[in-house]
C-alpha cells in the first residue's frame, strides 16, 4: 500500500476499504448459504441419489444383481420348498449362491435371451 500524506487521501483510501469490507462481507454471507443449502439433509440425499442414478455402469451392476439374488431365492424356494431335510437345505443354499453368481455375472446375456424367446413367443405367425 502506498504512503498516505494527506488527510484527503486518508479519507479516500478509507473509503475504499469499506467498500471492499461490504463486497467482502456480501461474498462472505452468499457463500455462508450456499454452504448450509448444501448440508441440508434433504440436499445431501437428493446429490447422492442423482449420482448415484446418473452413473449408468453401477446401476447396470445393481439390476444383473438383484436379478441374480432374487432368482437364487426364487431357486432356492423351488427347490427346498417344505423340506425338513437339513441336507436339501444345505444343497439349496449353496444352489442359490452358485445361481446368484452366475446370474449377476451374465446379466445382459441372460437379458438378450429373455428378449429373443420373448420376440419368438409373441410374434405373429404367418
């Protein structure tokens, strides 16, 4: 900062300084509110909710496994049913595991081919 050697020049460069301090302060508050805006919960889940939906790769990965876990519980259902045996239990649940695996890993071949015997299956016969 320069030397001041007049009282003018005091005054002006008191002026200045309080224009900066408002335009400061102002920035300041903006930025205050903005930052509460942001941690509010309801922002934080809906950022989170939209990353989340946005990244199509993750949510392509969520769809093959949860197709995958629940027709290894649909198996497992099928397969055990009432029984009281422990050993068909104990086959089910390592069934369903094996089931789920293979499923969520080969979700979008499974899907082409749910597609194609549905294509065949409704298209009209001439």
């Amino acid at each position: 900062m320069q030397k001041i050697a007049s009282v003018a020049g005091l005054k002006n460069a008191i002026q200045l300084l309080e224009a900066e301090k408002e335009v400061k302060g102002q920035q300041f508050k903006e930025q205050l509110l903005f930052t509460y805006d942001s941690f509010r919960p309801i922002n934080i889940i809906k950022r989170t909710l939209n990353d989340f939906f946005s990244t199509p790769d993750l949510t392509e990965k969520l769809s093959g496994t949860t197709v995958g876990v629940a027709s290894g519980i649909l198996f497992n259902k099928l397969f055990v049913g009432r029984s009281g045996n422990i050993f068909r239990k104990l086959l089910g649940s390592l069934l369903q595991v094996g089931l789920t695996r293979v499923v969520s890993e080969n979700a979008e071949l499974l899907k082409s081919l749910v597609q194609v015997m549905l294509k065949h299956l409704f298209a009209k016969r001439k």
